[in-house]
C-alpha cells in the first residue's frame, strides 16, 4: 500500500468516526440506555485496540491487558480521545517511509500470544478493524430506527473532492 492510499485511508477513517460519534451523539440516552452502553463499549473497543496498534508500531509496551476497558467512558471523552488517536494516526502514515512500513515488528497480543507483523500490515489491521466494528455500531443504530452515517471511501472521497463527481 502506498503512502497516499494509506494517508487517504486514515483520513476517511477519521471522518467516518466523527460522523458516527455525531449520529450517536444525538440518541436520547435513557429511552436507548442497552443500545447506547453497547454502542460506546464497542466504540471504546476501537479505541484501545487503535492504541495498542500504536504502541506496537512504534515498537513500544502498552498499558492494556485486553481489548476493551472494565469502565466504559462517556461518549465526549471517548469522541475526545479518538480524535485525538485518529491524528496520530494522520501524522504517522503522512511521514512514514516505504521501508519503515515494509519493517517487520514483533509484539505481544492482550492474551499473551506473540505476534509478528509489518507497519503495513498493521495499518490496515486498524483501518479494518475500525470499519468492521462502525458497522457493527451501525446495526445498532438501526435496531432503535437511527440511520447511520455512510462511511463509505467513495463518499468520502466525493464529500471532500466535488470535482470528482464530475464526468
């Protein structure tokens, strides 16, 4: 993966959560109290396995021993946090070099099994990783007839370059 996909990757990425955290933002919390604590676990989840896939790209330890915190925080201090993990992902990818991400890294997992994996491989675990569990919180949002936002690239794309929705 080139270091522009991956710049344009990260990019939507960050997007797609602040439409979904705005979208989830505007749920009442007490008529969807189960909905919204599975909503921001879920979203929590994202956010420490974005951390440890931090650390682990700069080959350092995290603070975690699992994927998801025993408090769940509340949605503008998650929102805060994410934003915040989201540019650092922005800043690493736009000055990233194709022979650092080509580098393989081991790491340990949560559950204490070792792991080896490239920058790149790593990257694209987030960016997946990321999406798979947006449309799981999308679903979610269905269930209590809330649209998610479309985090779609191709919208992303269109949404930030009109131009290219010309023939």
């Amino acid at each position: 993966m080139s270091q522009k996909i991956l710049t344009s990757l990260f990019a939507q990425k960050a997007w797609a959560n602040r439409e979904l955290f705005s979208v989830v933002a505007s749920i009442e919390p007490e008529e969807n109290a189960a909905c919204m604590h599975t909503a921001l676990r879920t979203l929590n989840h994202i956010y420490v396995v974005d951390r440890i896939f931090c650390a682990h790209l700069l080959g350092e330890k995290h603070p975690y021993t699992a994927t998801n915190t025993p408090q769940t925080p509340e949605l503008g201090e998650l929102h805060l946090a994410v934003a915040e993990t989201d540019q650092w992902f922005e800043d690493f990818v736009s000055r990233i070099s194709d022979q650092a991400l080509a580098e393989s890294l081991s790491f340990q997992f949560t559950d204490g099994d070792s792991g080896r994996m490239t920058r790149e491989e790593m990257l694209f675990h987030v960016l997946t990783h990321g999406a798979y569990h947006r449309g799981n919180v999308g679903q979610l949002l269905k269930s209590i007839s809330v649209a998610p936002p479309r985090d779609l690239y191709t919208k992303f794309l269109h949404v930030h370059e009109p131009s290219r929705r010309q023939a």
